[in-house]
C-alpha cells in the first residue's frame, strides 16, 4: 500500500493555546464546571485531540450535536460525561442506550422514547425564547418530566454575543423553570455566556468558540489565544509586469512589476472567496503579504515583492486571526473554523 505524501496544505494547532483557553474560561465561570463543546469535529479541529487535551487540562463535560459524533468520542473519554445536544430519534435508539452518553431531551416525543426504553442518566433542553431545540414552558407540567433520570438542565441564549435585553429575560425565565425541575446541574451559558458575568454561570458552562480561539465579546480579547494556524505550500512563483493581471475575473491588476507566490490553499479547503484582495499571508518576521485578487477553488497568489528568498516548496502562514477574519471575508468566526477542509494536514503542537 503507498501512503499520501504530506500534504500541501496544514494546519498548526496549538495544544497550550487550547488548554489556555479552557483554564480561561473555566476561571470565568465563578466556581461552576467548565465543559467543553466539541460538536462538528471539535469546531474543525478535530475531536479526539481537541478531547485528549482538554481532559489533560481537567475538563470533565463534553457535548456533540449527534450519535455519531458521539461513537467516535466514546472510546477516549475516560471518565468524562458526554451529552448528545440534538436528543434522541427513533433510529438512535439502539446506540443510545448502550453507549452510556446522555442525550438532551428536547421534546415530549424524545422524552417518551427514552423513558419507555428504560432511560438512564439524561440531560433536558429548555426552550427560554429562542425558539430553536427544546422543551417549550407552556408544556411543562410535572408529569412530563416524571421518572427521569436528569443530569443536568439546560437553555441557551440567543444573543449573548450582543448587549440585548433578551440575554436577561432568558436567564430570569430559565432560573425559575430549572429551581422546578429535580436535576443535579444548571446549564445556561456557551462562551459569550460567561462573559455575561456571575448570574449566568449557574452549575456548568458549556463553550465551544472561545476554546479555539474565536472571540465572542470584547471581554475576551487579550485573554482568548489563537489555536489555529493555516499554512500553505509555495506551489510557483513568477514575475508580472506594469498591467499585467493574477487570477479569475482579472481582478488585480499590477500597478509595476510584481513578485506572485502561488499556494496551495483555496475555498475548497474552508479559504473563502471573501478573502479575495482582502486576506494575507505573513512573512517570517511578521509582516503582511497580500493577497492578489481572487482566491480560486484550490490557490491563492501572494504578492512577494522585495522577498527573493521565498521559493517554490517554502510555506507561507496564512493569517487566520478569528475575529479579524470574520470581518474581512463577512463570515462568522463559527463559519471559518467548522469550514476547515479535509484536505489540511492537522498537526498538534
Ligand atoms: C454549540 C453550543 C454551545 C457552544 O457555543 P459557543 O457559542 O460556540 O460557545 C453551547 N451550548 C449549546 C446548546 C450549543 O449548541
């Protein structure tokens, strides 16, 4: 069997950043346990690493959206608990059951599924006004939630991220609901949640942006440090002269000669078209060197004027400063990470 060269393309990921991150957040979180959402592949990290680390750092709660994210994760969590965000459907049943993770009951039907299927350990979602998955109040009367095995309850806010009055009317609402419901743990705040203070901590804190870098609210810059680092091959690298163009749509224009360095990186990795004329890469010392119009599906070029020592087969970081990023190409921070492609060697340093 012939094994892929290296690829082209990689992405550094940064083990201490990661487990900063966490014992950041986790010391936000005013005494509460801090978990760990690792949904969509650990944000697009990968999340098996990105679990093997947090639980070095002391991590003990993690969530995913679905079963089968669930079934990759099970056999290296220890003793860490795993709750499965989207419930349970019928056709997960049989999983669910025996893979001793706990789903989030969002609705009546899910709860009369695990409950006729003998339970266990669950978790439930309350729906405090953002009207995406979970329980509605109006239908919680006592009996719904009878013979439940509840971990923890749970609601999520929907604008955290912003100064909004919903963000107290949530939590106000969710506080009187959850003193009614017998479970061991209270669950409100994801990343920008914390940083809402002392009165959104509750039991548990569930991040998942702000772990890998992404800065949720102000509060966090300076103190969230970046985990990913894109870098990509020199594939070629050629001269354009005074009015000659680089790229689709002929774009870019050179104003005089210019130096191109081809990489091997494009939207199809996750590096988006919003970065075209906008994005950079950046030298060794730190400075910035730019994109040439349009970013392809596979390439970008990159002026390297006055640099004669990057040469075909040198790589090049691509800068990926999250909340920088999301302003340049019109992304969301969410949207840049879970869009990282296959096609990335993931290293962990
Ligand atoms: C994804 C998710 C989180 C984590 O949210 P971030 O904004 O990434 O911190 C927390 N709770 C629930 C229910 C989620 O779906």
């Amino acid at each position: 069997m012939m094994s892929p060269p290296p690829a082209p393309l990689a992405l550094t990921l940064d083990s201490a950043a990661l487990r900063h991150n966490w014992q950041w957040l986790a010391g936000q979180s005013y005494g509460a346990a801090c978990g760990a959402a690792v949904k969509a592949d650990g944000y697009g990290l990968g999340a098996v690493e990105v679990v093997q680390h947090l639980r070095a750092a002391g991590c003990r709660d993690f969530f995913v959206a679905t079963w089968a994210e669930a079934l990759a994760l099970h056999p290296h969590l220890g003793d860490a608990g795993l709750s499965v965000l989207h419930g349970v459907r019928a056709e997960d049943m049989t999983i669910a059951t025996s893979l001793g993770a706990r789903p989030v009951l969002n609705t009546p039907d899910q709860i009369a599924r695990w409950r006729e299927a003998g339970g266990g350990p669950c978790d439930i979602m309350i729906d405090t006004g953002m009207h995406r998955l979970g329980l509605d109040p109006r239908t919680l009367s006592s009996d719904l939630l009878d013979g439940l095995e509840i971990d923890t309850v749970m609601s999520h806010l929907a604008c955290a991220d912003e100064e909004h009055p919903l963000n107290n009317l949530q939590r106000t609402i969710f506080a009187d609901i959850a003193s009614k419901v017998d479970a061991k743990r209270v669950s409100l705040a994801n990343s920008a949640g914390i940083l809402l203070g002392r009165d959104f901590a509750f039991d548990l804190t569930r991040p998942g942006l702000a772990l890998y870098g992404g800065i949720p609210r102000a509060e966090a810059e300076g103190n969230i440090r970046q985990v990913v680092r894109p870098r990509a091959q020199i594939l070629q690298r050629r001269t354009v002269r005074s009015g000659e163009f680089v790229g689709y749509g002929a774009t870019y224009v050179a104003d005089r000669e210019r130096e191109v360095a081809v990489l091997n990186i494009g939207y199809a990795d996750g590096y988006f078209r919003g970065f075209s004329g906008k994005g950079h890469a950046q030298a060794d010392d730190g400075s910035i060197l730019p994109i040439m119009g349009r970013v392809s599906m596979d390439l970008i070029a990159i002026d390297v004027t006055g640099r004669p020592s990057l040469a075909e087969g040198d790589w090049l970081e691509i800068a990926f400063e999250l909340s920088q990023c999301a302003s340049l190409s019109g992304l969301s921070q969410y949207e840049l990470l879970t869009s990282l492609g296959s096609r990335f060697d993931r290293h962990w340093i």
